[in-house]
C-alpha cells in the first residue's frame, strides 16, 4: 500500500475505533446521570444504590488504567480494543436486560472493564500510526468524537427514553457498540501483523517511576480534582439537581448537561491548538482551568443559597464544560513532566487518580442525599431533594476546588518540551 493509502486506512481504524469511544462515554454519562429517577423508581433504589452504578462503572476502569496501559505497549492498541470491546458490548446488552440491582452492577462491571481499553489505545495508536506533530491535533478530534458519545447521553437520549423507554434505548446503544467492534476488527487487521516494541524495563519498575514522579504530582492533583467535579455535575447528579432544584421535567434538565457536553467537546478540539498558539504553553490551562471551576462552584453554591435564576446555573455548567474540555492540553503536559519510555503509563496513572476521584465523589454524593433522605419528598416513585442536600455537596466541591488551585500554581511549566530532555511535538 502507498503511504498515503496507509494513513487513510489508518484514519479509518482510529475513527472505528472512536465509535467504541463513544459508546464507553456514552456509558459513563447515560447512567446514572439521564435516567436517575428511572432506576430509582423502577428498582425501588436509594440514591446512593443508583450512584454506586457510576461509581462501580469507574473504579473498575480506574483501577485498570496502568494494567491497560502495560498491555496496550506490549499487544498494541487494536488488540486491546477489541478484546475489551467484547466486554463493553456485553455489559451494554446485560444492563437493559437486568430484573435486579445485582445484575445491573454486574454489567456496569463488565462495561468498566470495556471502557478502561478505549482511551489508552486510541493513544497508542495515534502515536504509533502518526507522526509526533500530529498527535495534539488527532488526540482532540478523537476526544471530541469520543465525548460526543456523552452530549448524545444528555437530551438525545432522554428523547429516546420518553419515547420508547430506558431499556430499549440502552439496547439500540448495544446494538451501536456490536458494529463498531466488527468494523474495528476488519479495519484493524491490516495493522495487526505489527511486532510491537516491548520495552526491557520489567513492569513494576516501570510503575514505580512512574508513582515516584513527584514533578507531575501538582498537574495529577489538580485535574483530578477539576474532573472529578466536572464529571459528578455531568453525568452523577447534573440532571438531578436541575430537576429537583428548578423543579424541571427530565427533557428540561437534560438541557442543562446537553449544552455543557458541546462546550465540552469545543474546548477538546480547541484546546490543543490555542495552546501550540500560545508556544505550546501548558500552565497557564492548568490555573485557568482551576480557578475556573472555583467559580462555577461558588456559583452553582451562592445560587443553591440565594435562589438565583436559571440561567446562572447554565453559566456555571458551561464554565465547568471548559475546564473538562482542557484534555489534550493535559495529556500533552503528563507527557512532558514524564520519561518518554514511561509516558503512556503516566497518563494511565493520571486517568486512575482521576476516576478513583469520581467514583469517591459518586459515593459521597449519594451519602450526602442519603443524609437527607427524612426531608425529601418522593414524586412518582423517586425523590425530590431539598436544597440543603446541594447546598452540603457544593460546600465539599468548594473546599477541594481551593486545593486545585493551589495544586496547579505549583505546577512547573514545561512549554511543549520533556523536561527529562527529549523534545516532544504537541
């Protein structure tokens, strides 16, 4: 095949592979966020049963990410893809055919398992098939492919389940997932024939460079905590509190999220670029994004309080928005703080501090709701909070959005090259 021929098929793999990016973060969105009050009412849930389905979801996937990446440097990315897309389409089809909270956590386990394959190849493959000056471009668009996956599990999908139900909605997505993985497999065969480049490190040494990086810590911190809060108001409670707060149907509160999912997948295909613009600048994102989310915080909190208008609770999800779509600013500035032959692990270990946030954020949330349980008010089967319930999550949220900031003013600027020497391309 010609070069040109090579890179147009390779395109093609990478953008199959995307499609099974975009059911795992459809995955990470759609439950519990859209359909809460669904699996609340039709189980007879309590909310911290329904967010330990988020939760379950990402721990498993976090707690993967530096076995993934180890295999994904040894089998290469089409490999894992599609051994783990097996299990995203497994878990997808299981969920909508659950009769039982059980078995509902079971196929969130299974599809967690699937999801946590998808990020990490695309990487590998991108920096495998491509060239270096490509890769923050490439990484952008596929991430914006991929959260599209999330913007389709706001008010698209909460038409598709008032329309036909949740159950048949979440199969139509199975359905998805299983020809993507088929298109993945006989675009991905071509490439497959490749020997990868096994590095001689042994694996835990490998690891504990990685862990023991304490320049990256200030960057791992601060997204973590950025992500973390970004993604509970996302896809844990964003729906939820809009609709309980403003006291909006399902199809009203989903805009809410829909809107900050397009800011959201703009800011990733932006991002990269402003910042090559910018002499490939990496700190000044990290504060941005930090204080930003401090005052999407303090907004979502003085509006919980004084009862402001809707559309302020709109701004302070579109500011949040922003600051989750700073992605490949950060994967380009893990790169950068780490060696380049522990790299790949790096941004494995940034992802697994960041869902293990999540998950222990989904939990906190659905204590906290728990907490108060005696005064909320149950409407066709599900429960409608008091705002003290938000007014406590927000306070939280407001304490660790602090520490971001602090983190990320002590982030060391790296301006698009390794600090351990070798020039990396944003």
């Amino acid at each position: 095949m010609q070069d040109a021929h090579i890179k147009k098929h390779a395109l093609v793999l990478l953008l199959m592979m995307c499609g099974l990016y975009f059911v795992s973060f459809f995955q990470r969105v759609a439950i519990p966020g859209t359909i809460f009050n669904e699996l609340q009412k039709d189980f007879a849930a309590s909310a911290s049963a329904v967010t330990a389905l988020g939760a379950i979801y990402l721990l498993v996937y976090a707690s993967l990410q530096l076995f993934i990446g180890m295999l994904t440097d040894r089998h290469g990315g089409i490999k894992i893809t599609l051994i783990c897309g097996i299990c995203l389409c497994a878990g997808s089809v299981l969920f909508p055919l659950s009769g039982s909270l059980w078995a509902l956590y079971l196929s969130r386990a299974l599809v967690g398992v699937g999801a946590s394959g998808m990020y990490l190849s695309i990487i590998k493959e991108t920096d495998t098939l491509f060239s270096a000056r490509n890769f923050a471009p490439l990484i952008g668009l596929f991430c914006m492919i991929g959260y599209g996956g999330g913007l389709f599990a706001t008010k698209p999908f909460r038409g598709l389940v008032d329309l036909m139900g949740w159950r048949v909605a979440l199969l139509l997505v199975a359905g998805l997932a299983v020809i993507f993985l088929a298109l993945t497999y006989f675009a991905g065969r071509p490439f497959m024939v490749k020997k990868p480049v096994i590095s001689e490190k042994p694996a835990l040494e490998k690891i504990r460079r990685v862990i023991m990086n304490s320049l990256a810590y200030p960057l791992f911190i601060a997204s973590m905590i950025n992500f973390s809060i970004y993604f509970s108001m996302q896809a844990t409670i964003g729906p939820k509190f809009i609709g309980d707060f403003l006291k909006l149907d399902a199809g009203q509160s989903t805009k809410y999220t829909f809107v900050m999912m397009l800011f959201t997948m703009a800011m990733m295909f932006i991002s990269g670029n402003l910042s090559r613009w910018l002499g490939n600048k990496r700190k000044p994102f990290l504060v941005f994004g930090s204080v930003n989310t401090l005052l999407a915080v303090v907004i979502l909190l003085a509006g919980t309080i004084y009862k402001f208008p809707p559309a302020c609770f709109l701004a302070a999800y579109v500011m949040l928005a922003v600051s989750g779509g700073l992605t490949p600013v950060t994967v380009s500035f893990v790169k950068e703080l780490s060696p380049g032959d522990v790299a790949a692990l790096s941004v494995g270990l940034q992802n697994t501090v960041s869902y293990v946030a999540v998950a222990v954020s989904a939990n906190l949330i659905g204590l906290i709701l728990d907490v108060f349980k005696s005064s909320a008010v149950a409407v066709n089967g599900a429960w409608v909070y008091p705002a003290e319930a938000y007014i406590t999550i927000f306070t939280v949220m407001l304490f660790f959005a602090f520490i971001s900031v602090a983190s990320s003013l002590r982030s060391r600027e790296t301006s698009g090259q390794s600090i351990y020497g070798a020039p990396r391309s944003a």
